[in-house]
C-alpha cells in the first residue's frame, strides 16, 4: 500500500488511479501513519475519522 486517498484517507497499493472507497482520483504518496479498521461501526476511531468501510486507512495525508 503505497498511496493514500486524499478524500477518505485510505491506503491502496501504487498501482491504483482511483480510490476503489470513495471513487477519488486525488491520491497521495505522501500520507503518515495508519489504522486498520475492522468494525468500523462498532470503533470510536472509524467514527471520529468518518470511516464507514473496513481498510487500512491513513492518519495523515499530504
């Protein structure tokens, strides 16, 4: 996983144009930190982070 959606910060491999999440072809290589949501209805962190899919999501992104 290389590049992070600018939109809904997930985290996908380099290869990909749009985000498969939220449809955004606004990516970034430069993002830092990551959390792996599992439930995210059931996670206070997909909740404050607006995560409504389980991934591997970026905590910053430039």
């Amino acid at each position: 996983m290389d590049v992070a959606c600018r939109e809904c910060h997930s985290l996908h491999e380099a290869s990909v144009q749009t985000c498969p999440v939220c449809g955004s072809s606004s990516l970034s290589d430069d993002w830092a930190g990551c959390v792996i949501v599992a439930h995210p209805n059931q996670s206070d962190v997909a909740g404050t982070m607006n995560v409504t899919q389980l991934g591997t999501y970026a905590l910053k992104v430039r």
